[in-house]
C-alpha cells in the first residue's frame, strides 16, 4: 500500500488555508501515473474471459509461443516481424 509520507508531498493552500493543489516529486507523480494506468488496464479486463495455466501452458505446447515462417519469428497478433537469430 503507498505510504502517503514518503511521497514528499507538499500542499497549496490558499488564503483562507484551504488546501487547494499537491506538489510532489516527479519521480512519485510518475509512479502514481503508471498505476492508475494499471488499475484502468484492469478494469478494462475485467470481463475478458480467462484460463488456468493448465490451459495456457496447453495451448503453448501445441501453438507454440511464436510465429515462425521464411526465416523470421514473429509474435501472433499485430507485432511486427524480426528477424531469427
């Protein structure tokens, strides 16, 4: 769980002494950008069927994890091709 002071986080206030904005250090404004970016990955998910890891590491052994065709290893989907070292 985030530990709100160790963030450094500073606060605005205005003439009343009402907080009214955050500072904080970039490094930690940037962190807690990638996790909210998480979380809605998440719950964009959330509804997406899932497998066991029985099943995925069935479908593996008979697919294969990579693409492989006239020399070159692709990933299935859209990725683009790269050559075979």
């Amino acid at each position: 769980m985030l530990d709100i002071k160790k963030l450094g986080i500073e606060y605005v206030t205005n003439h009343e002494g009402e907080k009214t904005a955050v500072i904080l250090p970039i490094g930690h404004f940037e962190e807690l950008l990638e996790d909210i970016e998480d979380l809605a990955a998440d719950a964009e998910r959330r509804e997406e069927p899932v497998i066991t890891h029985e099943q995925l590491l069935t479908e593996l052994k008979r697919d294969g994890p990579f693409i492989r065709s006239n020399g070159k290893v692709r990933l299935p989907g859209n990725f683009a091709a790269c050559q075979k070292t």
